[in-house]
C-alpha cells in the first residue's frame, strides 16, 4: 500500500458515532489520529504485542501422592508470548437523515508464530470482533460475533494494557471462550498432525464450522450475536445482547441418551449500564447461561440456568488512576434428584491502577478468589492434595463438609512499568504471580503452555503456582 491510500485509510471514520461504541476494551488503547473524517471512510488499525516471558510453574500438591500420574514437577521454561494481537478494517457510509451502516472485520495476527488457519481459530477475517451495524438517533444495532457487554465492562476498572496480564478473563470471568453457544451433543476436536477437524464418539451430527464456547467461562466473545447499544445521555449507556443458538438440538435426536435428563437448549442473555462523568467510569452487567451445562444423570437438570453480576468502576486523578471489580459468578445445580448439590457461587475481586513516572508509568494489579461458596466437595475429596473436589472451570470449591478452605483459593499479582517511546509504540517490564488453591488451575488467557498434558497444552495442573518475569513491546497501528 503506497504512502497516499496508507494516509487515506488512517484519515477513516473511527470517530464516527457508529463506530465510536463499537471499540472492545483491547481495542480502546489504539490512538486514533486527529481530525478523522466523521463521514464515510475505511480505517485500517491494529494491536501488535510482543513478549518474552521466563516462567516457572511449581510442582503441584499431588507430585509426591500415591499412585502413578498423580502430580507434575516444577518446570522452567522460556516462551514468546503474543496476547490479544489483532489488525482489522472498519468501514461507515452515512444514510442521510442521521442514520449510517457501519461493519468491522478483526483477524488474530501472531508475528511470533504460525497457527492453523482452520476457521475454528480466530487466525481468519471475522475470527475476532467482527459484525455489521446500524446507527441511528435512536442508537446501534449490530450483528456478528462481538465481546459481550458483560465483558465489555472489564474495560472499566482495568489499568493493565501490557501483556496478557489483566485479571480480566483468568480469575475475573472463569476463564475466557470466544465461538458459538456450545451443545453437549457437538464433540468435535483439531488433529494435532493435520489440523483437520474430526467428530468423536458418540456425536452423529457435524458441528464444525465454528468453534463453540465452553460452558463455563462468563468471559465471552459470541457468535451469532445480536447487540443493541444505546446512546450516550448525560454520560449513561445501554448494551444488550442475545445470541442464537447454531446448534440446536431437535426434539428428538439419535444422540439423545447422551444426556439422559434431555436435550440442552442453549441460550445466553448479557446488558450492562455504563456512565461516564469526568473522572469518573462506573458500570454494572449481567449474564445468563441456560443449557450449557447439561447434566448427564437420570432426571438431572438438562438446561440449568447460570448467571453472573459485575461491578467496577476507576478514578483518573490526573498523573494517575485506579479501578476496582467484583463478580459473583453462580452455577446452578445440574445433578440427578438424589445425587450431591453440585451448584456453587464464585466470588471474584480486582484492585489496579497506574501512575506516571517519567517517560512512563508504573502499573499494578491484584485480583483474588476465596472460592466457591454454597458448595461440597465430593466424597473423593483429598484435603492434603485438593483432588476430588467440586471444581467448574477454574474455579473450586473452599466450603462445605468435605472441603477445605484453601483448596479453591487463588490470587494473582502483577507489577509492571511502560517506557513510552512514542504515541504508538512502549516497551514494558513485568512480573507477574499466580497463586492456585490446592483445587484451582487459573491461567494466562491464551498464554504459552504450560504444564498441562506434560507441557504440550496451554493451562496447568490444579494446585500449580505459576511466576513469570516478562519483557515486552507493543505497537499500535
């Protein structure tokens, strides 16, 4: 691209009403050049984000157990990570009479390596925050596949835009999913070998021609989504959304005894409530799962309802800023009628900020869990090993009869500074300390592998401690 259609493409329409709204918290950092065209315009714009990480993961509780397998060893190991790297187009033409059309296409780049380009993955035009839009007075209607407004509001009380190192979407949400609503009935995995998609037993019908979501995580980028986001009035916004179900389950289905208490139907409902005045950035959100986690026994709970509430807000004082959130996660119970409660409540805190100190700033967050509540751990339960225990996700249980209170513990602690060398570009320093419960294995969002599957998968064992020192650079574009 020459010089002139580069410089034609950066004068876009980013400052558009439409497109305005329409930023995801990753994105919200790109700078954005002044005086922008608020007319019809393409904007090409991206997020590269480099970083070399020294980690160690501790042996887990269970190494020297009894039994063959029980445990893993500590290991170092060093790694490139790439988080949240993205590049994508946005586009608006204006209707007349105050409407407009808008669309954004978002694709995940990795500079650092080469991943399969199979539509499962989000390395394709779309796999990222993509849709098409329609502004009016009234506000924006968008369809696509989109962060959904619940976790939307983890843009507002994080400071921690370095790295992959925000609490957002490790303890904070459960984890964090993007793809279509999940069916229990769709089984489907990625050849390591070939990269081709393949159905395991017992699934009969084909659901691969997306990824699906797990049924955990509330941090969550769905597709077949439908977002109504209101205006901005006198500093209030309103996001709503719903998504449909691609894979729906009929009536009546061959597979039908794979969950014997009946066939899921999945839905999910999020909002949140935003306001803005001066320094100050609060907002509220809900979310609610149904069917995604279909319980297996006799007369359980086909469709159970999960559902989770959000609080944050930050408070810029000028050489600085600081946020806070909280989250009650809450799982329902989907075991047979005369089977344990297997329900819990997660509660999740955040503290951060940041502070200018001189070409730069120093950052910091604290995100913890004290575990699940309203909860038992299973007859298995080892309290010495934390095996056996209730665990959704991440997340475990740290109260009832045959728990302890230490297994579903976790925090997470990150000190970092930016050097800024120039409205695009910083280079950072990190160090970063993720502390699991004898039961919790949290985890980077998409980091480097870890010690999960003998170091060959992205996660960790329950119980495994993860330190991280980190150098990075990013650049916006």
């Amino acid at each position: 691209m020459n010089k002139k259609l580069m410089a034609l493409a950066v004068a876009g329409a980013l400052a558009a009403p439409g497109l305005a709204v329409a930023q995801a918290p990753t994105q919200a950092q790109m700078a954005t050049p002044a005086g922008v065209a608020s007319n019809a315009g393409i904007t090409l714009y991206g997020r590269l984000d480099e970083t070399i990480v020294s980690s160690k993961y501790s042996a887990t509780p269970n190494f020297n157990g009894s039994g063959a397998g029980t445990g893993v060893s500590e290991v170092k190991k060093g790694d490139v990570w790439s988080p949240g790297n993205a590049m994508g187009i946005r586009g608006r033409e204006d209707l007349g009479g105050g409407t407009a059309l808008w669309f954004q296409l978002e694709i995940g780049v990795w500079p650092s390596e080469r991943l399969d380009t199979a539509t499962t993955t989000g390395n394709n035009w779309g796999g990222r925050n993509s849709g098409l839009g329609f502004s009016s007075g009234i506000g924006d209607i968008l369809v696509g596949i989109w962060d959904t407004p619940y976790k939307v509001t983890y843009g507002v009380w994080n400071s921690v835009t370095s790295g992959g190192f925000s609490s957002a979407g490790i303890i904070m949400g459960n984890g964090d999913q993007t793809g279509a609503l999940n069916n229990a009935l769709c089984q489907t995995t990625i050849s390591n070998t070939t990269g081709s998609l393949a159905l395991t037993a017992p699934a009969v019908n084909s659901c691969v021609t997306e990824a699906t979501a797990n049924g955990t995580a509330f941090s969550r980028r769905i597709s077949d989504s439908i977002q109504y986001w209101s205006p901005v009035y006198a500093g209030f916004q309103v996001k709503l959304m719903t998504a449909l179900a691609t894979y729906q389950s009929p009536g009546v289905s061959p597979q039908s005894g794979t969950i014997a208490s009946g066939l899921p139907k999945a839905k999910e409902y999020s909002a949140n409530v935003s306001w803005v005045r001066g320094p100050f950035t609060v907002a509220a959100a809900y979310d609610s799962h149904e069917g995604l986690r279909p319980g297996t026994a006799v007369n359980s709970v086909a469709n159970p309802k999960d559902h989770a509430i959000q609080l944050g807000g930050k408070f810029n004082f000028g050489p600085g800023e600081v946020g806070i959130g909280y989250e009650q996660l809450t799982y329902a119970n989907n075991a047979a009628p005369t089977a344990l409660n297997n329900g819990m409540k997660v509660s999740n805190y955040v503290v951060n900020g940041r502070w200018n100190i001189g070409p730069g700033a120093v950052w910091a967050s604290y995100g913890w869990t004290p575990g699940g509540k309203d909860c038992q751990g299973t007859a298995a339960f080892n309290s010495s090993t934390g095996a056996g225990n209730l665990v959704i996700g991440n997340a475990a249980c740290a109260s009832g009869s045959n728990s302890s209170s230490d297994a579903g513990k976790a925090n997470m602690v990150t000190v970092g500074y930016d050097y800024v060398l120039s409205k695009r570009t910083k280079m950072y320093v990190a160090y970063n300390k993720i502390d699991n419960g004898l039961s919790t294995n949290y985890y980077y969002v998409a980091g480097p592998a870890g010690n999960n599957a003998n170091g060959t998968a992205s996660g960790v064992q329950a119980g495994t401690d993860v330190t991280t020192f980190a150098l990075g650079i990013q650049h916006l574009f």
